[in-house]
C-alpha cells in the first residue's frame, strides 16, 4: 500500500485541505465495510500514479464522527474532493479505478 495516503483525524483536517497546493481527495471509510476494502487499493495507486498532482487521505469515520457530521457523510465510502480548500464534489460509493479518476478530474476541471 501506498504511504502517499495520509490518515488525517479532527487536528489534521482543516490544515491539510487548506494548505495543500493541490487538489485533495478525501475517503471516509470503516473497516467493516467491504466496499472500503475495495476501493483502499485504487486509492493506493491513484495516489502513487497521481502523485503531485494530487493528495488523497482518509478519515476513519468511526473514529471521527464529528467529521462525518461536519460534511454530511451518511454512508461509506464517501469521499470529498477540495480544490482551493473549497468542497468541488461529493461521491459516494465503490467504482472502477477508470471512472473514479475521471470524476475526480470533472470535479477538478469545474
């Protein structure tokens, strides 16, 4: 697994979505859930294939639930896509590695 993917919790959040100089893809996931299982691979080497250009990192969202509140997650995999520090795009949901990076750069290129 790639440690291109940061875990960020409650203190890391704020700072890492707004200093980064590039657009960032946020995972909230749970270890019970098997499409989280799924997609923790192709976040991985997304991570890796896109690295500089993009940042991806995970909330568990059992852990930090004040997080989850925050954003709306109601279901995992959810993840949030930031461009700026601003919130671009929401998807919710296992995909292909294919369509999950061409959402990513639809949400980016907005």
């Amino acid at each position: 697994m790639s440690s291109q993917v940061r875990a960020l919790n409650v203190t890391t959040f704020d700072e890492e979505i707004m200093t980064s100089p590039v657009p960032v893809v946020v995972e909230f996931w749970a270890e019970w859930c098997p499409p989280c299982k799924a997609m923790a691979p192709i976040l991985h080497a997304l991570a890796d294939e896109q690295e500089g250009r993009l940042r991806f990192v995970r909330i568990n969202a059992d852990e930090h639930p004040d997080l989850g509140r925050r954003f709306d997650v109601v279901s995992v995999p959810t993840f949030l896509v930031f461009t700026d520090g601003q919130l671009r795009q929401r998807l919710v949901g296992a995909r292909s590695q294919a369509q999950f990076l061409a959402e990513i750069e639809r949400a980016i290129s907005l």
